[in-house]
C-alpha cells in the first residue's frame, strides 16, 4: 500500500483565497497561467481572494507530482465578520494554474478566516462523499469536485495588504486505481467499474458546526455507506470503460481514482471487467488488511489482474496414477476428437476405458474401506473432512468472480471458510464427518446443504474475506466430454464410497466427492469413471 501525501502549500489573496479539489492529469503546459483580471470598479465591495500561482494548492492534481490544479466551478466559502458564510462570487470557467475570487461581507474584524471548499455535491454547509461515482477518462480526476473531495484552512491577515494567506488541507482520502494484466484473455477486456466495500463507513456525509467551523461526520452504521462503486465508462473510445490491454502498471493508460472516508478500514476491491465480444463481465477481487487512510493523502491499490488461471491437468479418474488426459493434452494441438476438449460440446478425445491404461481410476472394493494410493487423490481432504466444509464452511457462490482454464473465459465458483477456521470454531474432524458420529469411510452417508443462503451471500464480507478460500466450478468430463464448466464444481475426495453387497452392488465403484452449484452443496458418491478435479482446499 503506497502512501503519497498531497502537495499543500501557501496561497495568498486580496482578503479572501479560494480552494478545491479533484484530481486530474496535466502539466504546467498545458494551464492558463493569467487568467483576465476581474473588473475592479464591478468589485469594489468585494473582497478579492487570490489563489496564488503555479504547483500551489488546487483542485485538481497530477499523480505524478501531487500538485494540484482548479476546475470548472470550483467555489469557495468564508464566514464574514457577521458570522455568515459567504460564497465567491465567481469560480474558474476551465483548469487554470491561479484565480482572484471576489467574496462579499465583511473582513475588517480579525486577522484569520477560515476558508472552506465544499465541492460541488453539497449544499453550503455540508458535503457528501457518495456511494456512487463515476470518472468517464482514464488517469482524470476532474470528478472528484462531485464525489465528496472538500477542504479547509485558515486565511491570515498579510501585515500592510488587504489580503490574506492560508495553507488549504485536504479532508478526504483517495484512493488510486493501477489496473493490468498479462492474462491474454483479460487484455481484451474492459474494466467497467471498481466496488470498494468496508468493514466500516467509507461514504459519509459532512455538516458545518457553526459554532466551532468544523465539519462533522456522523457515523450511520448501514450496510450501504459501507460501500463505494465507481464507475469507469464513457464515451467514444471509452465508451465500454477503461483499456486492460497492459501488461505492467500504467496509471496514465488506465489509471481510476476514488474518493472516501478517512480513517481505518479493512477494505475489499471488486474490479469488474467485461469482454465485449462474448458479453462475459465479472470480478477480480482483491482483500485488504486494516490500514489508516489517511486524510490529505492518496494511496495506491493493488490493480495486479491476472486472476486464477487453471490448468486442464488436473482432472482425473479417482485416483488414477495419471491425469484424465495423459498424452493428448489441449496443449498438443492433436485435432478435434483427438485430443483434450476445451469446450463443452467438443467431440471426445482420447481417455481411458480399461484397467491397462494409467489413467483409469483405482478399481476395487471387496471389504470395508479403501483409500486413495495414487498421488494427487491420496492427499485430497477424506469425505469426513469434506462433509465439514459443506455443512459448517459457510459455502458462498458466487456468480461473478472470474477464471480462466484452456484458453477460455469463465466466471462461477464457491466461497468456504478455511480449515484453520472451522478448527477454531470445533467444526473439523478427519475421523468423524459433521454428525459428529459416522465414519464415512466405513459407512455410507450422503451430506448435503440447500441453505438460502448459498446463493444469497455471496462474497465474503471486507473484514472476513481471508477467512474464506475459493473453487472455481470448473466442471467434470464424462465420457470424454467436459461439461458444466462455470456452473458446477466436482473435486474428489481420497475416499472410496465403502463397500455393502446391497441391491445396489456398482456403487461398490464409487468414490466420495464434494458437488456444488449455485443452488447446493453435497458431499455424496459418483462413479470413479468421472474426470473429477483434484483441488487445493485451504
């Protein structure tokens, strides 16, 4: 998390200086440097205020130095000898490097005013830093004049003019974007907008106490000033949101920028990405510790995109000594119907159909219990342990976080809390499965969980999401053919569904696996034959 402090320094102005913010990109270049004077006849009963000149505190501000610049409509506010708070009369009409504002009242009194910039989403007294805010170019932060940026100083009297100098100190934070990626399918994607969700409230609204001139935060608590979504979509060329097509951090290509609350936050970063020519549009999320973001400072976010890119080896047989497509790997280019298939609806390649190829699954179950001998299945969690995670793991689909397997785009996969916190919770056992009783490993059972709650929960929230580990719903092959990739997850268990010479004496053949969808979760019996992945459960 790199911290960078934001460039105030002194201002100076015929009685009264003006103030604001919002970020955005330029050069001393490219800034009117003398804008027309104001007329002074007109003015007489005006205080002047003059916002003093070039790398000065602004409105706007360069990522690169911290310097600031004023946009459009930037007003400020003071509160004259009678104890009213006056607006400028008069604001800048474009980016400019300096303005003379003109406020009415009276400032003989005293030798300090406390100057304010509320931005341009509030009224007089108050500002909002809101839920929802939009940047439409990249590496631009003219937006945040309207998404909650607002400032404060106190303006001292220069001994011999009738003007005053003040030192404006930025009140909120900011957060800086730096998306990329160098996953090939994500270069062509488009990143629509950023969801930054807290453990505490990051959207606020702010009211001037008239009697001590500050302005105060009241914290509410709900769920929705917890969260901020920032829109990333424009027009023109940028009309499907910002460029990935960057392999390496490159703020002025797509750099997006945030403005929230002050103080501690866990924070988590959904960025959401779209490929235009599939319609596919999903996450890549990102959990932050508890840090202080401070305010009058910017901080950069992690914006690293390349987010779980999976193998097509690691499907297999219950515990075949081989992967499910040992020899004809996808990466082969052995033809259509020779080798691997990638996408549902390939004509089958070439997989294991008898004893003698290695890649057939571990036959055999005359008595009792049986365990995988094979790695990776011999090291997969035992149905017991399996059965924990459906019933006690909390499991959490979730419909957007993205993957990628073989060259396509996925999205679809669960949440569940990790082994280390079901074991502090007493919700773990290799010898006993959920009931606390049963060995499944010696005695069928089946466990399955259809809570509402598994399709409405979703993510994690900020302050739990380490707490939780992801699987991707990356499908099973039968018969050859891969299918339910992105809407169901098959991941074997290094447990043999235990023998019974029942009415049912094939089940004999069957291994335990943990099934899950948008719907449920179960820990159940398939048949070995099944292409199953072999996944990491934390």
């Amino acid at each position: 998390m790199k911290k960078h402090l934001l460039k105030t320094r002194l201002l100076s102005f015929a009685a009264l200086c003006g103030i604001a913010l919002a970020f955005a990109s330029c050069t001393k270049d490219d800034v009117a440097q003398n804008p027309a004077k104001p007329n002074e006849e007109e003015n007489k009963n005006l205080t002047t205020f003059v916002a003093g000149g070039e790398n000065k505190t602004r409105t706007s501000m360069d990522y690169n130095s911290g310097d600031f610049y004023w946009e459009a409509d930037d007003y400020i506010y003071v509160k004259d000898d009678d104890g009213v708070l006056r607006k400028s009369t008069n604001a800048p009409t474009s980016k400019v490097a300096s303005f003379k504002y003109t406020v009415p009242g009276k400032f003989t009194a005293s030798t300090s005013y406390k100057v304010y910039y509320f931005g341009k989403n509030s009224s007089n007294n108050q500002v909002v830093i809101p839920s929802a805010q939009s940047q439409s170019t990249p590496n631009n932060t003219e937006h945040f004049g309207v998404s909650g940026d607002y400032g404060t100083a106190t303006a001292t009297k220069v001994t011999g003019k009738n003007q005053f100098e003040f030192v404006l100190e930025h009140q909120a934070a900011y957060l800086v974007f730096h998306p990329y990626t160098s996953n090939t399918l994500l270069q062509n994607c488009s990143l629509t907008k950023i969801e930054v969700s807290s453990d505490n409230d990051i959207v606020s609204t702010y009211t001037l106490n008239a009697s001590t001139g500050t302005l105060q935060s009241v914290s509410t608590g709900a769920e929705a000033d917890k969260k901020i979504i920032l829109s990333t979509k424009g027009s023109g060329t940028y009309a499907n949101g910002f460029p990935l097509n960057t392999a390496s951090d490159n703020v002025a290509v797509n750099g997006a920028y945030m403005v929230i609350k002050p103080g501690t936050h866990t924070l988590k970063v959904r960025y959401w990405l779209k490929d235009v020519s599939t319609g596919i549009e999903g996450t890549v999320t990102k959990a932050f510790k508890a840090f202080n973001y401070d305010v009058n400072n910017y901080y950069d976010i992690d914006g690293n995109l390349n987010i779980r890119d999976y193998d097509g080896d690691h499907y297999y047989m219950w515990d075949a000594q081989n992967q499910y497509w040992y020899g004809y790997e996808w990466t082969k280019n052995l033809g259509a119907g020779v080798g691997q298939p990638t996408l549902a609806g390939q004509p089958a390649g070439n997989y294991a159909q008898s004893n003698t190829d290695s890649r057939y699954y571990h036959e055999g179950n005359s008595s009792g219990r049986v365990d995988a001998i094979h790695t990776p299945c011999k090291d997969l969690p035992n149905a017991n342990e399996l059965s924990w995670y459906c019933m006690h793991g909390d499991p959490r689909w979730d419909a957007d976080e993205l993957w990628t397997t073989m060259g396509h785009l996925y999205k679809g996969g669960m949440w569940f809390k990790k082994k280390s916190v079901l074991q502090a919770e007493s919700h773990y056992d290799t010898e006993k499965s959920a009931d606390g009783t049963t060995d499944m490993r010696t005695t069928q059972n089946v466990y399955t969980n259809n809570s509402s709650s598994i399709n409405n929960s979703g993510l994690p929230s900020a302050v739990d999401a380490g707490n939780y580990f992801y699987l991707s719903a990356l499908g099973v092959y039968s018969s050859g053919h891969l299918n339910l990739a992105g809407d169901y997850g098959h991941y074997w268990s290094s447990s043999a569904y235990p023998w019974f010479s029942g009415m049912y004496p094939w089940l004999s053949e069957n291994a335990y696996l943990m099934m899950f969808n948008s719907s449920y979760v179960t820990v159940v019996s398939d048949s070995r034959v099944s292409g199953c992945r072999v996944g990491r459960f934390e």
